[in-house]
C-alpha cells in the first residue's frame, strides 16, 4: 500500500499495556533495493566464490522451468545446505492467483522434503521475455523473505541472499537479516524450535 499511497507507512507496533511502543516505517522493516542504489551495491561474478557461482547457475536454469502463464516472469531459486546439497525451482503460478507459489519457497519446500534443513544460502534469479532490459536483480518478495528467515532460524546461520539477473552483470549479495530486520519469528511464539516437531 505504500507504492499506491507514495507514503513510507508507519509502522507502530505496541504492547497490549502500551509500556513498549516502536515506531518504524515499512521501508526500513521490509528494505528494498531501490534503483539509484543498486549500482553502488553490485558485485562482480569475478569475485564471488565456486559455491555462489554454481548457486547463482543453478538458480538461472531453474528459471527456464518456471509455469508463467499469468505473469511470463521466470524466477529461479536455487538453496545450498551446508553439507554442500543444491536444490533449485522456479514459480509455480494459478490461475487463483494467490495460490501461485514463488521460486524461493518452491526450492526450500524441495530441500526440506529432500531431508535437508541446513540451509546456508540461496540464489534467486529472474527475467521476464517481455521486459526490454533484464538488468533487474531479484529481490525476494516478503513471504519468501519470511520463509528464508525460518530456515535461518534451523539452520542457526543468518543466510546469504544472493540476487542475480540472467547475464549475471548484475548480482547483489545481502543477508535474510538485512533484508528482513525485526523479524516475527518462534521467539515472539515463545516456541524452541529446536526441540523439533511437536
Ligand atoms: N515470484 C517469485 O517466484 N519470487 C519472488 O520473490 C517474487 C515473485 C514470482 C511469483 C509469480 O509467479 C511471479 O513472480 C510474478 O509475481
């Protein structure tokens, strides 16, 4: 709602007793990479390790899997386990539209039933053949970023969130902290997740 009201909302979230209040706008909760800061922040393919290179491969050609037939956008999500395991997807999409579900969450859904939780990292990469330029890298969305922050949360280990396009000119690496800061995880739920499932 804050692209259709051209306003940073503000955010205040209070305890019932309102004796803790914080004030943020969804900006600094949910940060987005905007344009004009993008180039400062890109790195060169040259200088990202054999792990992040076949990641970001392996997210480019999950891409090309993806089922668009609402959107023609192709997204590619591809995670690595600390023990080294790649598992990689793309979007899914429905017809009702909100049933459509993303690349990231298709790729962690694939690691998880594969028996593999120690997430480290994921690499996301998209275009769209309708698009003139395909110079956009691939900011998750804030349920993808909910999600990858969970797996943080398993893993004990705050994942790397490698951004790519197809060319691969323009990558960007952040944090699931950074890209989700003050998260609602099994904390505020007073949960030990790792006691397991109930
Ligand atoms: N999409 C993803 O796969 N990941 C994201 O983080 C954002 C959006 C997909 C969903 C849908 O199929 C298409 O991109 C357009 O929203």
């Amino acid at each position: 709602m804050a692209q259709v009201s051209g306003c940073d909302i503000e955010v205040i979230g209070s305890t019932t007793d309102k004796d803790h209040i914080a004030v943020s706008t969804i900006e600094q909760l949910l940060p987005l990479r905007k344009k004009e800061y993008r180039s400062v922040e890109l790195i060169s393919s040259d200088n990202l390790n054999p792990d992040q290179h076949n990641l970001i491969e392996a997210a480019i050609a999950a891409a090309d899997t993806a089922y668009n037939p609402y959107s023609g956008y192709f997204v590619g999500a591809a995670v690595l386990t600390r023990s080294g395991s790649v598992f990689a997807a793309s979007n899914v999409e429905n017809a009702a539209y909100g049933s459509t579900i993303c690349a990231e969450r298709m790729a962690i859904g694939k690691a998880n039933s594969s028996g593999a939780r120690d997430i480290i990292a994921i690499a996301i990469s998209s275009r769209s053949d309708s698009f003139e330029k395909n110079e956009v890298t691939s900011d998750p969305c804030g349920t993808c970023r909910q999600v990858i922050y969970e797996m943080a949360q398993v893993s004990g280990c705050d994942i790397e969130v490698i951004m790519s396009d197809k060319s691969k000119d323009n990558i960007a690496i952040k944090s699931i902290e950074q890209l989700l800061p003050y998260a609602f995880g099994p904390t505020q739920l007073h949960i030990d997740i790792a006691k397991g499932n109930p």
